[in-house]
C-alpha cells in the first residue's frame, strides 16, 4: 500500500502551536491569522503563514519512502515596529529548534533559514522563514 505524504499539510500541524501560544495571543487575536493574505478590512496586529517551498528527496523506493526538506515563512504585520519585532521573537521561540512527531507527519530540525523586515503603505511587516524536514 502507498503511503500518502502530508508534508503539504504542513500548517494543520504547525498552526495550533501559534493559536495557542498565550504570550503570542497577548498580541495578536485568534481570528488574525491569514493564510498567504489578511481580509482587506483586518486591523493591526496580523499574521499570515505560507508554505513557501517543499524538496522532496526520494529513496530508492520511491512510492514508499522519500524525506522532504520544508520550508514556511510567517509575516508579522503591525502599526508600530517594536510590537512586531516582540511578535516576531515569540513566533521564532515557538518553532526554532523544535521537532513535531504525529502519527501523521514528522517534522525535524527546524530552525530559522532568514529573517527579513520592511515597510509598506502604512504597515510594518516582520518575517521569518523556517526549514525543517519532514516524513509521513
């Protein structure tokens, strides 16, 4: 039997971990977080999450066994810059350097890949990307 990769399912795994975080949730409310794009009438602070790249490596078998190196970046947008930047170091506490193990999907080793900041329209953006591997 073939063995389904849910590597792209990445988020239903992660996510739980930000909406959850209580010091993060002193920041952002639960109902801000966006996949790739915020409603246009969202208000300051919000988070959008996206899966940015997925490298699958596969063993000689396959349909059967491959790894998958990850990668995810999270987008921090506030009005005020040092509110982001405080968003931003929770949101790298919350994944840097952990591993998830579902019976679903395993995710190792991530750790931060870049960390990049700008300004736009009337908003600060924080980002933060992330890699890990991962197997189902």
């Amino acid at each position: 039997m073939r063995t389904i990769d849910k590597t792209i399912l990445v988020w239903k795994y992660l996510l739980p971990e930000m909406k959850e975080n209580e010091e993060l949730l002193r920041y952002v409310n639960v109902n801000n977080f966006y996949p790739l794009v915020a409603k246009a009438e969202t208000t300051y602070p919000f988070i959008i999450y996206r899966r940015d790249n997925i490298n699958v490596t596969y063993t000689k078998t396959p349909y059967y066994n491959w790894s998958n190196t990850i990668y995810i970046s999270v987008d921090i947008w506030t009005d005020d810059y040092t509110t982001g930047v405080e968003i931003l170091n929770i949101v790298r506490s919350i994944y840097e350097n952990k591993a998830l193990n579902d019976e679903d999907l395993r995710l190792d080793n991530i750790r931060v890949s870049s960390i990049q900041e700008k300004f736009t329209q009337d908003g600060y953006c924080q980002t933060i990307q992330f890699v890990m591997t991962g197997e189902s």
